[in-house]
C-alpha cells in the first residue's frame, strides 16, 4: 500500500493532529458549506466524509444533524482523534485510494481539502470512484486550495508536504469529468487561526450525480 505520498500524508497530519482543527475549524465558508449539504439531505442519509481529519466540523454537524457518517482517513492520530470526539459517526483508518466502495451506496460524499497529497492522476480516478459511489441525485461536496500547482513542497503547519492542486477550472473540471454537475460554488478567502498563517483561498463546488 504506502507509496512516497500516502505515507508522507498519514505522517504529516498525526504530526498536525488536534491543531488542524484549532487553525481551520472556524472557517464560515466550512461550515456555510455543511448548511447547504444539510439542505439538501433527507433524514438519515449515509455520508461518506473523505479524509475526516479529526471530525470537527464535517462529521460532528453531520451525524449531529442525524446522518449515518462513516469517516475515513489515513492518519492513526485523526481517526483516534475523530472517534473520541464524535460520538455518532464512524471512523476508519484507511488509503481512501484503496478502500473498495459499492456503488450507489452513498447519498453524499464529503472531500474537505484532502486531495492535496495525492497525484493529478489519483484525484480524477478518486473523485470518479467517489461519484459512482453516489446514488442518483447525490450530493459530492469538494473542497480545495484551487493553485494550479503540482508536486510543490511546502511546509504546512510545520510539516514538509508535497502538494498538488489544480486551479479553478481544473478543479471544475475533475468534477464535471467524473460526470457530476457544479449545481454551485462558493470562493472564500480563509487565514488560519496558527502562527504564521497568511490567507489563502478556498474553493467549495457543490455537485449532484
Ligand atoms: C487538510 S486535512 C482536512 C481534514 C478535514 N477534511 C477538514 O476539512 O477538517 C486532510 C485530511 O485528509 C487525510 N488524507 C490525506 N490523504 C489521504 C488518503 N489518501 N486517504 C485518506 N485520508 C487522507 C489527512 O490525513 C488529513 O486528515
């Protein structure tokens, strides 16, 4: 399983562990996010949540609002941190990459910024993964940094990363290309609540299979 960038991933974020959530958490167009999503679910919907880092807020609001939430994530310390902090979801330790997923099986899949250390190539094969995952007229909520870079490495959080990204129209199109419609999005720009953070923009499309 553990290419160069799965492992660096699992490695960078149960080093980041409890401080992401303290630097990215408040962010308004987050959780403005998670309000459309709750918009648009009927009760007790199963949701996916890609990544789900240490739960708060995606999974918490999801499974608070009644949802059935299963949360998947490569680091051990988030999925730790997940499951002690949000009692009604489930969490699993995983390489989304890896992780067979039945089709039409889900009524919204959640990706909150965690495509960023995985390839160009990966992210179109997830996210079309990910979409056939849905059921007719679900929901897939993508979120990212829209830089058109590619392999850059940064230091994010005091952590070396490599990140890949598209920019926006790329970003569009890796959802409209796994045959899913933009039915809206939402541009924000988001500082961090940590040390040395400058703002940076975030790109939310919300998409129906
Ligand atoms: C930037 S954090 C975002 C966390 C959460 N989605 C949020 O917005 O609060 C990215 C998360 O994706 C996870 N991640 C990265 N690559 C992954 C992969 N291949 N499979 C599962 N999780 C992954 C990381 O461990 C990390 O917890």
């Amino acid at each position: 399983m553990a290419d160069g960038h799965q492992h660096a991933a699992a490695e960078a974020f149960d080093a980041i562990g409890a401080g992401y959530e303290t630097a990215f958490a408040g962010s308004a167009a987050h959780h403005a996010s998670l309000d459309r999503l709750l918009g648009q679910l009927a009760p007790g919907s199963r949701v996916l949540d890609v990544g789900s880092g240490t739960g708060r807020p995606t999974a918490h609001t999801l499974a608070a609002a009644g949802h059935d939430v299963l949360g998947i994530d490569v680091s051990p310390v988030m999925v730790e941190l997940a499951s002690r902090r949000v009692a009604g979801a489930s969490f699993r330790c995983a390489d989304i990459r890896e992780v067979p997923l039945e089709e039409e099986s889900f009524d919204a899949v959640c990706v909150y910024f965690s495509l960023l250390q995985m390839s160009r190539d990966e992210q179109r094969t997830l996210v079309h993964r990910l979409a056939g995952a849905l059921r007719p007229g679900g929901r897939l909520v993508l979120a990212t940094v829209p830089l058109d870079v590619e392999g850059v490495s940064t230091v994010f959080m005091g952590q070396e990363v490599r990140v890949t990204s598209f920019g926006p129209e790329g970003f569009r199109a890796l959802a409209t290309g796994a045959g899913l419609t933009v039915v809206s999005e939402d541009d924000a720009v988001f500082t961090p609540d940590c040390p040395g953070a400058v703002p940076e923009p975030h790109l939310y499309l919300d998409c129906r299979r």
